[in-house]
C-alpha cells in the first residue's frame, strides 16, 4: 500500500432484503436473513488476515441486517449506507461512487449479497491481480455459462500464479475485483449497467469477444437463442468502447473460488451444496435450519 491508502482491499458489498427465484432451490428456502449471514460470514471467511473496508449498501433492509454486518466486521472497518429500495441498478452505482471516491485502498472489490466463498481463498485473487499487469479484472466466479454457451466458445489465455490456475472469460456478472485507476478508466462502460445495458454485454464490450463476429450474431438469431440480444445491446451502450477502447483481460480461478447461489449455475468442481448445508448446521443454534434440496437438473 501507498501514499494515504491504509487497507488491502476496499469492498462495496450490496444488500436486499428478498431471495430470487433460482435461489429457493437451495438450503436456504426463502428466508434471506439466512442466506445472507452464510454469505456474509463466508466471505469474512475467505478474506483472512487481508485489512478491509467495507461499505455495506442496504438497499430497504430492515435494521437486523446492519446488526448482521457489525456482527462481522469491527466498526473501523465498516461503513454502514442506506438507501430504500431503489433497486438493482441504482445500488450499482453506488458501488460505484463509493469505489471511487474512498481513498482507503488501491484494490477495489464489488460484492453482491448471494455469493458463497471458500475460507482463506481471497487472498490469491489478490496476489495474482498485483503480480500481473495482464490482469486487468477477476472474478472470483468460474460461471458455467463458460462451459455451456457458444457466446463464451472463444481462445482463452490460461495462467498459473499463488497455488492456481487462471482462465480468461468474455464476460461474468456484477461481482469483481479491479484496481481503483482501472474502475475509473472504465466508469462510463460500467454505468450503463445503470441506463439498462446487461451486465454480460458490457463485459463484453470490454473483452471484446464476439462482438465482431456477425456470423455469431446471425446463428444466435436465427436459431432463437437469447445470446444475440447480448451481442446487440453491447453495441448500443457500449459502441464507443468496442470501436476505440483498449481490449482489456478478465480473469477466473479454475476451480472458483466462490459462487453465485443460482442453484441452476453453481460454479463448477466444488461441493458448493455440501459446503452451504454444513453452514447452516453451524449457525442453526440462531436460526431455523431450513430444509436441503438438491439443484434441479
């Protein structure tokens, strides 16, 4: 760390109080509370002996869910903001601003409240973002869509840095880590989100995979799947950014290191259901241990 920075990592980690669909398949029902504190604590798990800052984004969440983050986080470390339910987008750019106006760390990490992570794992993201200037964005989801879609059926670098593998991806969803020059140098890409881009078309603008390939956008269309949409929206938000700005390279652990609970897209290689069950039986002394299903297939 430099100059005022006192922290290893700044985190904007966002709130909301309701479960979504694909997560009621999972062992946490419908009780957010929930699912919330594993996430919450797993991540607390991962970072280890990393100096946070966390700015907690609660977003119509009621007060137990501030109790919820001081639970986990000393007040040094935390900073509570509120805002009444204003929804996906606007508390994107939150994190947004909060990011770029703290001057607490270097590192900067966008947290979404239904991520489930591996204890003691942050900190290789961490490590490989600081020995590669290559690395321009991580994310710490290996998503399956990778595996599953043709919109991701592109050449990928691979690389090897603190004990893992590194895949390159066209794009990810809203939770990642990146350097505070690097999120600045992209903002307005990143704010489209907010005007109504997708989360995967702007990555993909970013990366610039398939989007100048009309031939993919031709097959997409014709054989009614959702991915030209994809394609086409990159263009109208990001048009600027696929003509004249700089490609850059977004990263995932392979396997991940933590995943977003869609019980339809769990990262792949872990035991993520075993590792969610034996949470809740750890915490079930608080709260009603829901009842375990397994993912649909």
């Amino acid at each position: 760390m430099t100059g005022t920075e006192r922290y290893d990592l700044a985190v904007a980690y966002r709130i909301y109080p309701r479960v979504s669909g694909p997560a009621l398949d999972l062992a946490f029902g419908d009780d957010k509370y929930s699912l919330s504190e594993a996430c919450l604590r797993s991540f607390k798990d991962s970072l280890g002996s990393l100096h946070v800052k966390l700015w907690a984004i609660l977003d119509g969440c009621p007060p137990e869910y501030e109790a919820l983050f001081r639970k986990y986080f000393d007040d040094s470390q935390l900073v509570v903001f509120k805002l009444e339910s204003v929804g996906n987008q606007r508390t994107f750019a939150t994190q947004i601003e909060l990011l770029l106006d703290q001057s607490d760390a270097e590192l900067v990490y966008f947290a979404e409240d239904d991520y489930f992570y591996l204890a003691d794992q942050f900190s290789s993201i961490i490590e490989f973002l600081r020995a590669d200037r290559e690395v321009d964005f991580l994310s710490p989801f290996d998503h399956p869509d990778c595996y599953q879609l043709a919109l991701h059926r592109t050449p990928k670098w691979i690389k090897t840095c603190a004990g893992r593998h590194w895949r390159t991806a066209s794009s990810t969803c809203l939770t990642f880590l990146t350097r505070k020059e690097t999120l600045a140098k992209y903002s307005t890409v990143f704010q489209s989100y907010v005007h109504g881009n997708f989360d995967s078309s702007l990555w993909l603008s970013l990366t610039k995979q398939r989007v100048y390939n009309p031939m993919f956008l031709i097959r997409s269309f014709i054989g009614g799947r959702f991915e030209w949409k994809i394609v086409v929206k990159a263009w109208l938000h990001c048009w600027r950014q696929i003509l004249f700005g700089k490609r850059i390279r977004l990263w995932v652990p392979v396997p991940g290191i933590a995943t977003h609970l869609d019980a339809h897209s769990l990262s792949p290689g872990v035991d993520w259901q075993h590792l969610m069950l034996r949470s809740l039986e750890e915490n079930s002394g608080s709260r009603h241990l829901c009842s375990f299903e397994s993912p649909r297939e």
